[in-house]
C-alpha cells in the first residue's frame, strides 16, 4: 500500500509529518508513536526539536522520517515496536532524555542499564521525613537515594557510583565532578517518567481506545478490552 504522507511547517525551521489520510497508520497510537493529532513523534519535541537551517539538517530529518517509517512497516507485521522502547507523552519523553543525559555523563554501563529496563525508583512518604525519598535501585538492588523536594542526595560522602580510570579508587560523590548533580537528575527524572507516562496512558485512554495494531498496548491492558480490527501493513 501507498503510504501518501502530509507534511507542514509548524514554527521557524521545524516541520511536522503525518500520513494524509489514516489508512495505513493508525489515526493515533501512543506505543507506535503516532501523536494524538496524528502527527508522527520523531524526536524530543519541545527539548531538542530537529531544526532545518541547512541542506545537512534537512537530509538528516529525511533519514529520521525514513528509519521511523521502516520501524512502522515492521511493528505492523511483527505486531510489536521494534527496537528500544521510548516515553509515551511529550513531559515523559522530556524525562527520558534528562535520564539518558544524566546517564551518559555517569558512564557507558549506566546508559546501557536504563536501556535494558534495569533501574526503577521507589518514592516513600512519611512525617517524620522532610520530604519524599525517591530510592533508586539498579538491577533490584537499592544503590542511593534522593530527597525529592530538595533535589539532592541524602548522603553525597559515599564512594561515587562511576567507574574509576585504571585501579584508582573511586572519589566520593560529593568530589567527582559532576556526577553529584547526574545522580540527582537520574533519580529524579527516572520517577517524573513513570508518573508522567502513566498519567498520560489514563488521559489518553479516555478519550481513545486501541487502534489493535499490535499485541501488547498500555492502553489495551487499561481498558480491558479486546483492541478493535487492525489497519493494513505498511
């Protein structure tokens, strides 16, 4: 099938895309990352937008429209999104790229982690406290903790979580660089992804039910329902 595709000018270099007439696609489809409106999501909309300035930029955004439509031909026949899994919701997916930043300044094995689905925060309330805790775990082992009011470690004089450079030892988190402010963005950012992605999941699933395009939807398993007939392949 033809894949005939509308694309207009939202603000000063920056460009939207959607296919002309739902046929193919589904009208909108959070796990396939088709927007609500039916635009397509291809990257950090409103914290890096993928900007056309020059002959450069705009192959570069041919090259991501032409992988996100590729990723489209394959979820319709295998049933699923491929690949790595990204944020539903713009504020979700501005977490996730926080997270992926804090990440990649904290060490390749971090990045790798997140990837792989291997940190989860735990957010304990108490009076006796001054403020939430956010517990961040990493392969279901409790590695620190963040007050989330305050925005900072509980305790910073523990040895940093990074990987030392040859056999030296690692320097507490309060004395290596950066990595201090990168474990209060993870563990802050990777809570703001699941309660911003979850509280997007419930809007959208009122007012919208699954396009039943593939077999494995949040907003399938909300609703409780038997998702509707599918669209053609791509």
């Amino acid at each position: 099938m033809v894949l005939q595709l509308l694309v207009d000018v939202i603000k000063v270099d920056c460009l939207e895309v959607r296919e002309k007439v739902p046929s193919v696609l589904p009208a909108s489809c959070p796990q396939r990352h088709i927007n609500y409106d039916g635009s397509f999501c291809l990257g950090w909309l409103g914290v890096i937008d993928k900007k056309i300035t020059d002959q450069e930029a705009a192959s570069d955004w041919w090259k991501t429209l032409y992988a996100y439509l590729i990723k489209q031909r394959r979820a319709a026949n295998s049933r699923r999104w491929p690949g790595e899994e990204w944020a539903h919701g713009h504020k979700a997916a501005a977490s996730q790229w926080f997270v992926e930043e804090a990440a990649k300044n904290l060490g390749d094995d971090f990045i790798t982690d997140f990837k792989l689905g291997k940190f989860r925060v735990e957010k304990i309330e108490t009076r006796k406290r001054p403020s939430a805790l956010l517990k961040v775990f990493r392969n279901n082992v409790h590695i620190y903790s963040v007050w989330e009011d305050f925005k900072c470690l509980t305790n910073s004089k523990i040895p940093c979580l990074c990987k030392p450079v040859g056999s030296r030892r690692p320097k507490k988190i309060k004395s290596c660089g950066e990595h201090r402010q990168s474990l209060v963005d993870l563990g802050i950012h990777l809570h703001l992804k699941e309660v911003e992605e979850r509280s997007f999941v419930k809007a959208y699933s009122s007012l919208k039910s699954c396009c039943g395009t593939l077999d494995e939807c949040p907003i399938k398993i909300l609703s409780g329902l038997e998702a509707p007939a599918a669209h053609g392949k791509v």
